[in-house]
C-alpha cells in the first residue's frame, strides 16, 4: 500500500490551518453565542481520493458556536493502487456482436464501501457577519461495510471458421487463465453486472480533516473538506489477481459540500 499520502498529510493540514487561522484573525467582527441560534443543519458531499471518489449524507445538530456533533453515511469506491486502463485489442474488429470496450487487466473485483461515522467538528476560526471563513477540525470514525464485486469481462472463448468470435461474459473464477490473456479479452461489461455474486467484508473507517465553510449567509453550508481516510478491514480485499492486496486502504481526499442549517 502507497502510505506516502497519508504520512503527509500531517504537514498539509497544518500549513492550510495555519494560514487560514491567520486570515480569520483579521476578521474581528464575528458572530456571537448569542447572535448562533442554529440547532442542527445537514448537507450532501461529491468527494474524490487519491484511489476513487464517493458521495456522502451528513447529518446532526450544533451543539454550540464551535462545537457540532454529526452523522455521515457514506458510499464510496477504493481501487486497487496498480490499476490501469487498456483498450481492448478488439476496438476495431469487424464483427462486434457487444462493444469492445476498455477494461482494467488484471482486475477481479471491484471493491465499493458503506460507511457509517459519527463526526466531531469543531470550529477553530469563526467567518464574520458579512464574509470570510470558518476553518473546523472533524475527527470521524464508525463502521465500513466493504463489498467485493465480481469484475466481470466479455473473453473470446473461440473462433469459429467465419471469423465470428464466441464471446462471454466471465468472472475470473470462471476463467482465471484467459482473465490475464490480452488477446483474450474482448472489453469490459455492463458495470451493473456483478453483484448477485458480491462478498462482504466488514471493517472500520477513520477519518482526519479541516473543513473550510465559505457560505455568505449563516443558514447555508457551501464548503471545501481535505482530509485522510483510513478503511481497515478483518482480511485482505482481492481487487487484482497479480498484484499484492491489501486489507487497510489509506486515501488523500477532497471534498465539496453543499446544505442548510435550521
């Protein structure tokens, strides 16, 4: 596993903080406790990591002017580190009874997550009435449900004397030997296919970020979240059939958020 991001991450968050504190200290006219009358607030979340992307739900009240105490489910997925694209060596070949898509070589599964977190924000620097932004410190941390997803590919099982190609849909278990075959393999498959035959893998997630909240009006929630993620899980995932995997995935990520507080 690529630890790299996750040990500078320390170093990124302290530098943003930094200079985002100092900015907020030139701001002097700042809301008060008793100008806060919000209670609870949610929001929706696009994020992106270093190995995929997800969305999220956030939920919960406002404990106090620099204290929140919330909910997040989350959907995400985390590939492997040595994945790579290929186009399929078939992209221009006559007959084509399914599209000769692009597909991931090596690939047997793809590894999604449901994360359930309960989140600790706290505000370090308050925006002011009119502008400016609010810079918090969220630590998460709860339940990660990993499920393992057949990767499926359309293989040339054979060649008839027409030239017409016998193409299948196929998961690795089905044909472990034509799966790491380029010249065996047609292109990639409809990505719903798959999940009847999905395993489970339950496991924990933690989660480290500054939240940078720049919404004119109090009520709303427009923000940037950067941050480290950590999913661990009881064993190794198998995402790729030649390479090594692993069973803690330590991601980067970047997230935009959008919601109200009431």
């Amino acid at each position: 596993m690529n630890i790299l991001p996750v040990l500078l991450l320390p170093i990124v968050l302290f530098v943003f903080g930094c200079l985002s504190i100092s900015v907020q200290a030139q701001n002097v006219d700042k809301y008060t406790e008793e100008d806060y009358v919000r209670t609870s607030e949610w929001s929706l979340g696009l994020k992106i990591h270093t190995n995929g992307y997800g969305i999220n739900y956030n939920w919960g009240k406002i404990d106090n002017i620099r204290k929140k105490s919330l909910w997040q489910i989350e959907v995400q997925e985390i590939k492997h580190s040595k994945e790579f694209r290929r186009q399929s060596v078939y992209k221009d070949y006559p007959f084509q009874p399914p599209t000769a898509r692009s597909y991931t070589f090596g690939k047997i599964n793809n590894f999604y997550n449901l994360n359930i977190s309960k989140v600790w924000q706290r505000v370090l620097a308050r925006k002011g009435r009119k502008s400016g932004v609010s810079i918090s410190l969220l630590y998460k941390a709860g339940l990660s449900l990993g499920v393992a997803k057949p990767y499926q590919l359309n293989l040339v099982l054979n060649v008839d004397a027409l030239n017409q190609p016998d193409i299948q849909a196929q998961t690795f278990e089905e044909s472990p030997d034509l799966f790491l075959r380029a010249q065996a393999i047609y292109g990639g498959t409809n990505f719903i296919k798959g999940f009847e035959k999905a395993s489970l893998y339950p496991g924990g997630v933690f989660k480290l970020g500054f939240l940078f909240d720049w919404a004119q009006f109090n009520e709303r929630v427009k923000a940037i979240e950067l941050g480290a993620m950590v999913n661990v899980y009881y064993k190794r995932v198998p995402i790729m059939a030649a390479e090594e995997n692993h069973f803690l995935y330590g991601n980067l990520y970047l997230k935009f958020l959008f919601g109200k507080r009431k």
